[in-house]
C-alpha cells in the first residue's frame, strides 16, 4: 500500500490482510468489493460521538481519519479457443485487486476520535 500522512499526529490503527482492511478493529472493509474499472474513492470519518463512519455527513461527521483511493481494476486476456474461421478468441478476465497500489491517506485523531 501507498501510505500518505495528511498531518502531524497520532492516527488510526488498521491491519490488512489480503484485500481486507481493519481500522482500529472495529471497520473492516473488503476493498475488493470496492474495485471497479474506474478509480474508487472511500472516506472513513469521525462523528461527533467518536464511531467511525463511511462518507462525510455535514455537521455530524466531517472529520476524516482515512481516505481510500482504489485505482482501476487491471485485466489480462487469456485464449479462448477459436472462432468459426480459426482465429484464435481471447477473453477479458479481472486480475486480483493488487492492494500494493491501494493509496490510504492517513488524518491525526488526536483529541477527536477514541482509539
């Protein structure tokens, strides 16, 4: 993963394993669910009792901890055997989500979230 930190300070815990991502063991997310052929963006925010919350929600959770950035879903093209003519077909197949290009954008939790 590409790891940016916003800000000075103390941020959120997580563990990944896999395409799972776990932020202060209580939001896990499958961020191959959240793959798609275009560019996927995910915010992760605090609200105003301290639970975390996906998206910004205005005047209650405007407070990012994280923000996840899931680039493209990449393909590859595999044979397919052979059409009437004898050329040979080839099929479009999604590769597995490769996490080591899964931007997290890290925001300091100090004096606003309960880790």
């Amino acid at each position: 993963m590409i790891i940016i930190h916003k800000n000075e300070g103390t941020k959120i815990s997580y563990t990944a394993n896999g395409a799972n991502i776990t932020f202060n063991d209580e939001v896990m997310l499958n961020l191959a669910k959240y793959e798609r052929d275009e560019a996927s963006h995910i915010d992760l925010c605090c609200d105003n009792f301290g639970n975390l919350v996906s998206g910004v929600i205005p005047g209650t959770a405007e407070r990012y901890v994280v923000q996840i950035d899931i680039p493209p879903r990449s393909y590859k093209y595999v044979a397919d055997g052979v059409d009437k003519d004898g050329n040979r077909k080839e099929k479009k197949v999604a590769l597995p989500l490769d996490m080591d290009k899964v931007t997290l954008t890290f925001w300091s939790v100090e004096g606003r979230y309960h880790a």
